[in-house]
C-alpha cells in the first residue's frame, strides 16, 4: 500500500488555524474508544466484543495491513485519556462518561495481567492479556492521566482510580531497577528505556508532590525516585552527541540513536525542555531525516519547497515499513515524531517567554540554527519573543507538514517517505493524540501555554 492514491482536496495548511482544528483531531480519536453507544466487534473473533473504555490503537487488522492494531495498549490509551481529559464532555452532574469507562477498563486490564508480568503492555478488547511484551512506561502514563482525569469522574471511578494506581505506585516502586525483559515503546530492543524513566520519575514526582490521587506512600518511593532519576543521566553518550534510547539494549540496532522516544521522554515524562542535551538529541533527530542527513527523507525536500516541515521518523536505521506485504525495508515519518517534536518546539518557546530560557552553548547551539536563530538572539532576554516566535513557527511548520499529508485531516501512521502519502494502519489514535497534545501547548501571541507538560 506503499502511496496509495486516495483522493483529497489540498489545505492551505499555512492559512489552517492549527488549534482550531482540534475538535475535528478529537472526533476521530473518540471514534477509536469504545462505549456503552460505540461498541466493536472484534475483525478475528465476532463472539467478542468491546468493553466500554477500551482505546483501540487503529482500526486496522491483519488482512488490512498485515498489522494486528485492534487491541488495547495501555501506554496509547493512557495518552489518548490525558487528552479526554483536556477537553472533558460532561453530563449534568460534571461526569465525562467516557473517562469513567476508560478507568473502568484500566482496572480490568490490571486484573488480568498474568503473573509475574504486570508491566504487559497490550490487552485484548475484552480487557484479557495478549501475548505481547512488558513496557514499563504503562502503568505510570496511565495513573498520570487518572490525575488528569479527576475531576471529571464520579465516585465510583475515582474510587477505582484509587485502587489502580496504587497497585501502580506499588509495583512501579518495587520494580523500578529491574528493566530485563522489558522493552520501549517501539517494542523492537529490551533494556531499560529512557522513555519509560522519564514516565516513571514523572509519575513518582506527582505522588511525591502533590499526591492529587491520595495514594498511600510506599517506604521505597524516595529511593526509587532518586535512583530512576539518576538513572536517566546515565543515557547521556559523549560519544554518540545525545541521550541513548536503550544503553546496551538487544539486539543491538544499528542506527538506533537518536531516537524521537527521547523527544517523548520531554512531553509525556520528566524531562524539561531547556536541558541542553535533549536539545542536542532533538537536533541530531531532526539533522538525520531533514534535507541532506543520512537518513534523509525524499518528502522533506519538497516540502522545504512549500514552506513547511520537516517530517521526523523514529531513529535513523528505521526499517519498520507498516506494510510487510510489500517487503519494503526502509523507515518512513510518523505523525506522532512530529508532533511530539512540534511540542517541544512550543514548549520552549514558552519557557523563553516566562523567561525561563536555555542558553546557546556546544550541546544546545545546533537546535536553535535549524530554526534559523543565532547566539546572540537566543542570549539577548530583550528578544526572548523573537525567540518564541521563532520556534513557534518552527513547530507550526512540522504540524503544517502533518496535516498536508493526511487524507482529509485523518492520520494513519506513517507517510510514505518518498510521496507523502499516508501508509501502515490507518486512523491511528495516538497520532491524532500527538496533535491534540501539541496544539494545546501552543502559545499563542503574547502570552504562555498552559500545557500541563510544558515544565
């Protein structure tokens, strides 16, 4: 399915009011969460059914793509509740339903993680364990979005969002140096990931800070903190210019950093967008798939062409197609790398606004040149809105790129890197989160973001 020819009408995406498209991005992912009126039938087995609150990843199946993404994944879902979350629907008594039903599913999945694997990653649509891989960025996402869904929820589910993120706090604390077995959220290497460390410490930070769930507190919370915290920096390879996805990890991928998982690590963990080597890793990412790079992405040149992008992919060596049947052994962009990049783009341009900015330095200096600012713009606090500007315009670039070629505003999850056609499973639900999640921590002019994960 390599370019498939769907028809479209073109979008001046650079007149699109990129946040005004929000509750168009928002429909198609509710279209993807099952409820009580919105029940789905499993494509492999027509006896099951959806429970309410389960969050598919795509409405693709095997026979479509030779992609199986109708199941549950509890790192999706978590990301796709926080942006419910955002924008609540609510009925006379200040409940979101669909929140409700989404912690309700979380529980049912939690009781149904076999023994000795409680970090399980995917579900099927019944809440029933699939056999699939433990991922240990799940359980602390998914607590962060029962905070972030608190206030939308009724007795009864707040009561359960109670019970599932402790047994949460409990299991992330006692397991938070054990990484064997476990992968990242690419699924392709094991190790410990710096993706789900930075989800972990963020979580355990919240616990240990404000506690808005009114978790009991295990003893080992502090060290657990301190050590996974720590633990991060040692990602960091002098050697490689950037923090490492999985140190060691197996196999041993060539090309795997710099991977956008560490861009991941900034919007949906604990790591701030002003740390100089992040902005070296988000630089070496973006240089790898940009115009020239070694990993060069035909479409980037184009779009240079028209105004907008670059579109990023996961890590340079990529070879994940999406579509196996057609045997093509190359890496394409996606929509969530993009959008996730977008976001620290706007995230840094509200620090600069708050006036909260980096410095320009070896680390940091060659981010802020790909958005065509010098050092002594940067380090000017006079100009600190210069600044902003410019990096806006430089997320709103990437997002331009996303939406100009999708099909009609709906997201799969690649693009074709050749011809910009969408391609792999189609209606990708964390790709329409990744948007959501970056236009809402836009700034807009003269004033900041007040995106949760702009810290």
């Amino acid at each position: 399915m390599v370019g498939r020819a769907y028809g479209r009408v073109q979008v001046a995406v650079q007149q699109v009011d990129l946040l005004g498209l929000a509750p168009t991005m928002r429909s198609f992912l509710k279209a993807n969460v099952a409820s009580a009126a919105l029940v789905f039938v499993d494509p492999h087995d027509p006896g099951r059914t959806y429970r309410p609150g389960c969050v598919i990843a795509s409405p693709s199946f095997a026979g479509v793509t030779n992609q199986d993404y109708v199941n549950h994944w509890l790192r999706d879902s978590a990301i796709v509740a926080m942006e419910l979350a955002a924008a609540p629907e609510l009925d006379a008594n200040g409940v979101d339903r669909t929140l409700c039903d989404y912690v309700a599913f979380s529980e049912l999945c939690q009781e149904n993680a076999p023994a000795g694997h409680f970090f399980l990653a995917c579900y099927q649509i019944d809440g029933t364990a699939r056999d699939w891989s433990d991922q240990k960025d799940g359980p602390a996402l998914q607590s962060l979005a029962f905070v972030d869904a608190w206030p939308h929820l009724d007795a009864a589910a707040r009561t359960t969002a109670r019970k599932v993120a402790q047994r949460n706090l409990e299991e992330t604390v006692a397991a938070w140096s054990d990484d064997g077995g476990a992968r990242g959220p690419w699924e392709d290497v094991t190790g410990p990931s710096f993706f789900a460390r930075a989800a972990q410490v963020r979580f355990l930070r919240e616990v240990d800070a404000a506690n808005a769930l009114g978790l009991d507190v295990p003893p080992g919370l502090a060290a657990a903190l301190d050590g996974l915290a720590e633990a991060l920096g040692t990602h960091w390879s002098e050697e490689k210019g950037c923090y490492v996805s999985i140190p060691n990890g197996t196999p041993d991928v060539d090309g795997y950093d710099p991977d956008a998982d560490v861009i991941m690590g900034q919007i949906y963990g604990s790591v701030a967008c002003t740390d100089p080597r992040l902005l070296a890793t988000a630089a070496k990412l973006r240089q790898a798939f940009d115009v020239g790079g070694p990993a060069a992405y035909p479409i980037n040149v184009d779009d240079r062409a028209r105004g907008f992008g670059p579109m990023l992919g996961r890590y340079p060596g990529d070879t994940y197609d999406g579509d196996t049947s057609d045997n093509v052994d190359v890496g394409h962009p996606w929509a969530i790398c993009t959008a996730n990049y977008a976001q620290l783009c706007y995230h840094l341009a509200t620090a600069f606004r708050a006036g909260d900015g980096v410095d320009v330095d070896d680390l940091s200096g060659p981010f802020f040149v790909q958005v065509g600012l010098d050092e002594a713009t940067v380090a000017d606090h006079a100009r600190a809105d210069r600044v902003a500007a410019a990096l806006t315009d430089a997320g709103d670039r990437m997002l331009q790129a996303v939406l100009f070629h999708s099909d009609h505003q709906h997201l799969s999850e690649q693009f074709d890197r050749v011809t910009g056609f969408e391609k792999s499973v189609q209606d990708l639900t964390w790709s329409y989160a990744a948007y959501l999640s970056a236009v809402r921590a836009r700034p807009s002019d003269g004033s900041t973001s007040s995106s949760p994960s702009a810290r």
